[in-house]
C-alpha cells in the first residue's frame, strides 16, 4: 500500500534514536482496526448515517458550510454554490444543501 512506503521511508530518515515510534506496529494497528470496523454491520457507516440528513434549504445562491455551529467541531469554511438543480455537497463534512425557489 501507498502509506506502507510512506512509513519505510519516514523510518529510514529519522536519526531520533530511541525516542522514535515503530511505524511497523502503527501500519499494522491501522489495517486492523479498519478490518474491525468493516466487519461490525449492526452500526453505520458515516457515509450512511450523513446521507440520513435531508439537504439543507437555503434562499440564497451561496451557501457558507463550516460543519458545525461550534468551531471547535466544525471544518474550515468552504463557500458552496447552488446554480445546479441537483443538492451540492460539503466536501469536508458532506451536507447536501439546495436552492428553494419562491414562486
């Protein structure tokens, strides 16, 4: 995998001595604990529990998505148009937001 020659080489270049992790054993926690989550199918996945959240209506053409009212807990500001018919996604956090149209 990419981040398998990312970690060999990040090993290969550190002259900190004892203090330096083993990179090894954090690939390998990784690979695992992502099995581990895959395997679970009583919970959710991110994906599936954020597609639960109806798109957002806003009046205006732009829409500014900082993920969260609190900054703490939400993302950098990603201003976000809404010319298409289709809802725009967030591409930090993924809310869908649309258009509403007065008629």
């Amino acid at each position: 995998m990419a981040y398998s020659f990312l970690l060999k080489t990040i090993i290969r270049s550190s002259n900190l001595g004892s203090t330096t992790r083993n990179f090894s054993l954090v690939s390998s926690q990784i690979s695992n604990h992502t099995a581990k989550w895959m395997q679970d199918t009583s919970k959710k996945s991110p994906m599936e529990l954020i597609n639960e959240v109806p798109p957002i209506k806003v009046e205006g053409r732009i829409v500014a998505c900082e993920g969260d009212s609190n900054p703490a807990l939400g993302h950098p500001i990603e201003f976000i148009c809404l010319d298409l018919k289709e809802p725009a996604v967030c591409k930090y956090c993924g809310l869908r937001y649309v258009q509403e149209h007065h008629h």
